[in-house]
C-alpha cells in the first residue's frame, strides 16, 4: 500500500509542476483548480489554500470560485459517481425510490462515498433525458433509462472493482 504523505507530496508536487508549466498567474486559476480536482478527486481546503498561496490570491478567492461552480467538489467522491435524476419527470415515474435503492444497497448517504471509496450516489435535478425518465448516470457517459429499484444491483455489479485475493 503506498504511502499517503509519499502519495500527498507527489501529487502536490505534480499540482505545482502544472502551475509553473501555465504560469502563476490569478487568472488561471479555473486551469489550476479543474487541474487540483482530477489530482486530488475533490478540493479540499488544503488544496484551496496551496492554489491561493500559489498563485498570490486570497484563499476566500478561491473559495469563491470552488463554490460557484457545480463542477468542483469540496468533498471526496467514489471512484465511481452515480447521478439520480430527481427532475419532475423522473420524480414522478419513481426516481426517488431509485435513489432510496441505491443508498441502501451501497450503505452509504447522498454525496458520500462508501467506506471502500469505490461508489457515490448524487442526486442531480436534470439529466436532460426526461423522454427516458427515470434516467440514471453512472460516470460521464453510461445512461441507463426508464430504471427501476429492482435494477439497481445489476447496475451496481457492473462496476464492482475485481477485488485481488
């Protein structure tokens, strides 16, 4: 198992090898913060605080920004990211009891990872396929349409890591 601070130091290292590569300038900071988040998963405020101090910007700047924006995190998400469609239209064709489904068979909250890191479930308000309702997204691109609670574990099974014995 690899060290974390080994691990932290590398990847703030990389963090800082982007920045100079771009230039250490205030107005990169989106490039720096999009770069932060594919490196660390999510940002957190020590993420924050080494980007503010990097670029010679107040960390509330960056705060600023972190929470503006929808596609930055502050919070550590599973490998892989579920979307629950909870739209009007998914709503009513059962979307909140796919969503009940998953937390309970992944034993986990909305917007949390579960205790291995592998899975998030995140309840989103449109994925703009309400023809389809209720939708489900697994990652950026694995649309499952008219989903019903019963196939949540098949879909869940389909992302499983393979664990090594």
């Amino acid at each position: 198992m690899p060290d974390l601070c080994t691990t932290g130091e590398r990847l703030f290292k990389e963090l800082d090898d982007y920045i100079n590569s771009i230039g250490a300038k205030p107005d990169k900071l989106i490039s720096v913060l999009q770069k932060a988040q594919e490196l660390f998963g999510y940002l957190s405020v020590e993420v924050q605080q080494h980007i503010a101090d990097a670029l010679d910007i107040p960390v509330s700047q960056v705060y600023g920004v972190v929470t503006f924006y929808n596609f930055f995190s502050t919070k550590p998400k599973g490998k892989v990211q579920i979307k629950v469609c909870l739209g009007t239209a998914c709503y009513v064709k059962g979307g909140d009891r796919v969503l009940e489904r998953f937390l309970e068979e992944l034993g986990t909250k909305p917007e949390e990872p579960t205790k291995d890191g592998q899975f998030s479930i995140h309840p989103v308000r449109c994925l703009g396929a309400c023809s389809m309702a209720p939708v489900v997204l697994v990652g950026e691109k694995d649309f499952y349409g008219r989903v019903k609670p019963d196939m949540v574990p098949r879909i869940i099974e389909k992302y499983k890591e393979v664990k090594e014995q």
